[in-house]
C-alpha cells in the first residue's frame, strides 16, 4: 500500500514545486491563435499569432484584451503585465523607450492586427471599449500610460516583452496582476510554430 502511494506524493510534490506556468492546460483557445482566461471580475484575451512573426527579434508583440465585470474600477498599465516562460522565468513588459529606440516593427505588428483582428468572442460586445496606446507607433497617435477600466468597459492595445531566452518553444503565460485585482489572473498559450520565420 505505501509503495503505490508513494509516487502519487512524489508526483504532488514535483508539481507544488513548479512555477504556475509550468502547471496545468493551457488556456481556453476561443479562435486559430487566440486565448482566454479569467476571474470573475477580469477577462484577458490574447493573440500568439503576432510573436510568431518575430521569432528573430530582440521584442515579441502580445496582442491583448481586457474587460472588466463590475466594480471597483482598476488601473492598468504595462508594469501590470509580466511574461512567464516555462521554466519561470518572468520578463515585464518592454518599457515604451526601449520599444520607441530599439524596435522598427510597430507599424507593422499594427498592420499584421488589421489584416488579422485579435477575436475577443461575445463577452466584449456588451461593454464599452475605451481608447488605449501603450506603444503607439511613430506617427499612430497619442501614448497612453494607463489606461482605468470601469463597471463594463474594455480595452485592446498590443504589448512588447523581451524574447525570452529560450525563444518562443514551450507554453507561455501571460500574467495580470495589480492594485484592485484581487489575484492574479493568467492566460497560458503557445505561439504556433507553422507561421515562424526561420
């Protein structure tokens, strides 16, 4: 009896010791590329497809949605969003002065998203999307720093993180975290390999 029981500890103990990101499905894939996961309060939605492109660049782009249920309100910003390998490793998100001197693509990654909208399913087309701009490209309108949701409002923005060091293989985590959310929430994803440039 303690000998079958034994691996089962063993085992429970292997994955207590591993990062989140390291645990578990990955999130729920509501279209080609794209994912979703949530609390009650807070829904993210993201697209891998975008990264794929860039498998050779110093910065990867995530285009994201969120959209908040009810109240209090919440501040987001990039400092809210950190990029999880899997091996644990977290990369915050780039800052915009290190996007805006080292990074020539924006204008393109904004043109990869016309051709290729991020598909946020029917939970967004009830609430009120606000304006958003983290990175906004050299002539693509004014920067936001952050952005407040509200009772039923959302947002779209794309954001840029440091290639991680073992490049884009493996499942990947983005986390949300943050004054007036109560823990963090986690959307857990793959970047398609099909699409990579080599």
């Amino acid at each position: 009896m303690k000998k079958s029981f034994l691996p089962i500890v063993g085992l429970a103990l292997l994955l207590a010791g591993l990062p989140a990101s390291a645990q578990g499905a990955l999130s729920e894939e509501i279209a080609l590329d794209t994912y979703r996961d949530g609390s009650e309060r807070l829904t993210v939605v993201l697209g891998s497809y975008p990264a794929s492109r860039h498998e050779l660049d110093a910065f990867i782009p995530i285009p994201v949605a969120i959209g908040l249920e009810d109240s209090p309100a919440i501040t987001l910003s990039p400092e809210n969003f950190v990029l999880v390998d899997p091996d644990g490793v977290e990369y915050p998100a780039a800052g915009f002065g290190e996007i805006r001197n080292q990074y020539r693509k924006a204008a393109y990654d904004r043109s990869l998203l016309r051709l290729r909208p991020l598909v946020t399913g029917p939970g967004f087309a009830r609430k009120l999307r606000l304006p958003s701009n983290f990175y906004p490209a050299r002539s693509d309108g004014m920067r936001f720093d952050d952005v407040e949701l509200s009772r039923q409002t959302w947002i779209a923005d794309v954001l840029y993180f440091p290639m991680p060091d073992g490049g884009l293989n493996g499942p990947l985590t983005l986390r949300v975290a943050g004054k007036g959310i109560a823990s963090p929430v986690e959307v857990r994803f793959e970047v398609p390999r099909s699409q990579r440039r080599s």
